[in-house]
C-alpha cells in the first residue's frame, strides 16, 4: 500500500472517528496551490492547527489565507513542536485549495521555512511517521510509561471498513446510510471510541495500580479508567466508552470492556455500534522491553456476523518524549462549517 493511500484512509477514518469533525469534502483534491505570504495568525490547537498567511500578490493586494494543517497529537508524534513556527515567519504553503474560491481556504500538504519543510499538515505527519526508524532509549520493565503508536496499516483498514462478509444485513445497510448521509456524525468534542484511538499515531500514557490502570492519549486528552478488582459488568451503568475490567494472565493485561451506548460511528468509522458492542484487548511487553503489543477482540451482533480480530499492533517505548495533551477546542473543531 502506498505512503498515499495510508495517509487517506487514516485522515479519514481516525479523525472523523474519533473527533467526528469534517473530511477533505471541502477541498478540491484534484487541485494544487502554493502560496507565498507572512504568518498573521497562528493557532496551535485540538483537532487541527490552523494558520492565516498573509500573501501579497504582484499587483500590491494583501489576501488572507485560511490553511488547516494536521491534529497536535499527529504532528507532535512526527516531530513536529508548537515552536517551529511564529507569527511573522515567512514561509511557503503547499495545499489543496477549497472548493469555494472566496473562502481562501487551504489543506496543508507542505509548510516551507528557510528552505526546510516542516510537517505540519495532516497526510505528510502521518507519512513521516510510518516511514520513520525510532530509536528506542532505553527498554521498559513493564506497561507503565509513555507509548508512541506506529501504524500498522492492516489493521487500520481492516478496522475502518470492514469487509462486507463481516457485516449483518443491518451492517451493510449502514455503510450505504453513512455513506448517503442518513446516519450523523458524533457531536464535536465527543469522546473518542475504542479501539479505534488506540489505533491513532499519538502519544500515550500507562499508569498502573493494584486498583486501577489509566491509559491516556494525546489525540484527545481522554484518559481511560480500567478496573483491576470489578469481576462483574453487571449494575454498571452505559457509557460511550463502556465499563472496563482488568486482569493480568502473567505478564499480559487482559482487559473486558461491555456497557456500551450505541452509537452512530462506534465500529470503526463506516459502522455504527449497539449496546451489545464488546471488546477484550491484551497489552504486553515484547522480551527486549521496547514495544508494547496490543490486540484486541471486538463484536457486535447487531453489525458484525463474527468478531473482528486484530493483529499485534507495536507501541514503541519513549521515556524521552513529554505526553501533553491538548483538550478538543469546539470553536477550532467546527471552523469549517462557516
């Protein structure tokens, strides 16, 4: 699979999944441009960073650019940092433009600073980090710490659109009604669903306890509350990120999570999910203590004929990265629909 195509089906899945914010439908994905101007604005936000480029045309006119780059917690994964940028900077974007000229609207695909491109939009972020070899600093003794998610593309995709076999009647149906409109987003800001963040490139964060292990990640801010002495789903009330129960098999985290609400994207992207969704995941260290595998077990009667099954995903050990989330920012997550 091209570098290309991963970043399409990332872009579009994991971020309107888990943020339910707009796809590249508003802009002319057929089309290039390339502007030339000053940062006026710059607003290093969740889901998307956004930049105002002023560009001063031959003719003396100052036109204001709106330019949408890639999630915080994606370029952060890539490298990328709030600081290498400021207003002022003159630079060179690289884009798709929007479908309405007026608009002065532009995707990122390449910022240019002093001759060096920077990957601050969403696709190139995503290509760097598939394509990059990290080092891992030191080997971890066990779950706690911080994660960095590489991608495995399999799954990615096996988890966004599933295969029509694996769908009920009521789940193929659902794919044309998503794909028509007639089943909605989630709202803006909406918690995230499983498994699909743990699937996202971003940053995580494993705390255990006796009690309770907590497992966070950038993409959102959104930590997650596993319970290591509950034995029973049973009383617990529904949530959209369910009731979580938690036991070791030696070395190996087993986690239960049922109690879902339905909700209109909750398998994958292409699916909705029912109040019967369920999800038993493992987390384990490889023997040098440099990754982390994690697999899951996810079904839905109501969508799915048989569970879908995972492969080993990898999150690689990096002690010498900083986790810090940004929380969604609902005026930055609905910019698009003025």
């Amino acid at each position: 699979m091209k570098v290309s195509a991963i970043c399409g089906a990332i872009c579009a899945g994991l971020s309107t999944a888990t943020f339910a914010h707009h796809s590249t439908a508003i802009f002319d994905m057929t089309a290039d441009v390339e502007i030339r101007g000053t940062i006026a604005r710059y607003e290093w936000a969740n889901p998307h960073v956004y930049l105002w480029v002023e560009e001063v045309t031959d003719s003396g006119e100052r036109i204001l650019w709106e330019v949408e780059g890639g999630p915080p917690a994606i370029l952060r994964r890539s490298g990328v940092s709030k600081d290498q940028i400021a207003v002022g900077d003159a630079i060179v974007i690289k884009g798709k433009p929007g479908r309405v000229p007026e608009k002065r609207q532009v995707l990122m695909n390449a910022l240019i600073k002093d001759e060096a491109t920077l990957n601050f939009g969403q696709a190139e972020a995503i290509a760097a980090i598939v394509t990059a070899e990290e080092a891992v600093p030191e080997a971890a003794t066990s779950l706690e710490g911080t994660w960095a998610t590489r991608l495995d593309m399999a799954t990615v995709g096996a988890l966004i659109n599933p295969a029509d076999a694996l769908r009920t009647p009521k789940g193929l149906q659902a794919r044309t009604d998503i794909r028509e409109g007639r089943i909605p987003d989630n709202p803006v800001c909406s918690p995230s669903v499983l498994p699909t963040i743990y699937l996202a490139p971003d940053i995580k964060r494993i705390e255990l306890s006796d009690a309770v292990v907590r497992i966070s990640g950038e993409w959102d801010g959104m930590t997650r509350s596993i319970e290591m002495k509950a034995s029973s789903h049973d009383g617990i009330a529904a949530t959209p990120q369910g009731h979580s129960i938690g036991h070791w098999e030696g070395a190996t985290l087993v986690v239960d999570t049922a109690q879902f609400t339905a909700n209109p994207r909750g398998l994958g992207y292409t699916l909705p999910s029912s109040e019967h969704k369920r999800l038993v995941e493992r987390f384990r260290l490889n023997e040098a203590g440099t990754h982390l595998i994690y697999s899951y077990v996810l079904e839905d009667p109501e969508y799915l004929v048989a569970p879908l099954v995972s492969a080993e995903m990898l999150w690689t050990y990096r002690p010498d990265l900083d986790y810090a989330p940004l929380p969604c920012d609902p005026e930055n997550a609905v910019r698009h629909l003025r």
